[in-house]
C-alpha cells in the first residue's frame, strides 16, 4: 500500500462499520452505528463522500438495493468491504499497534492525571 492509500481515521471507523453491518450496511444504518458506537457525529453526505473515496480505491464496493415503499420507491445503497479493504484496515493497525507498543504506561489516565495533563 502506497503512502496516499493510508486510510485516515474517518475512513477506518467507516469501513469497520461497514463490516460491522454486514448486508444491513447503507448510509443512515452506517451513520447510527458511528453515533451509538463511537460517538462520531456525521453527515450523511460525509458518509457518502467517504465510501465513494474508498470504492474509487477499490477498498469497498456497492451496490443498489430494491426500491422499498418506506422510502417512496427509492432504493438503498448498499456496500460491503473488499479483501482490499480488509487489508488496508489490518495494515493501519498494525502501524497503530506499533506505536503504541510500550506507551500503555505513559498515556493511561492515571499517569495524564498525575503529570496534570
């Protein structure tokens, strides 16, 4: 994976609430799950702007749902993580991981409270 295909935040919390999901995965279930999990706040058109990125990347691919009468025929896009998507994530923890190998320590909100950070 090059440089430019590191996966931001945004886009990790994205795709893991994709997989998450499972086939249930379209942009409003996506926007609950990041709201009641994470307490991330987000528009739908960030949402939305986010996961076409990501498919653009190959990392997640969609797909039109059947027009449903909840929703005045229109049909959901659905979505769901490539092998690539997959490997981008395991990547980005990897690296995450990596730092933060020996810092457990130094970062708790014990020694934050203690320095009186």
């Amino acid at each position: 994976m090059s440089k430019r295909d590191n996966l931001g935040e945004f886009e990790q919390l994205a795709l893991l609430a994709v997989m998450r999901l499972g086939d249930d995965a379209y942009g409003a279930r996506i926007q609950e799950e990041l709201d009641g999990r994470v307490a991330r706040s987000a528009s739908i058109s960030a949402i939305y702007i986010t996961l076409t990125r990501l498919e653009g990347k190959g990392l997640v691919s969609s797909w039109m749902g059947e027009p449903t009468e909840v929703r005045g025929g229109k049909a959901r896009r659905y979505f769901k993580v490539e092998p690539a998507g997959l490997a981008a994530l395991h990547d980005a923890r990897s690296r995450l991981l990596s730092m933060w190998e020996g810092l457990e320590s130094r970062v708790s909100p014990e020694s934050v409270a203690l320095r009186g950070e």
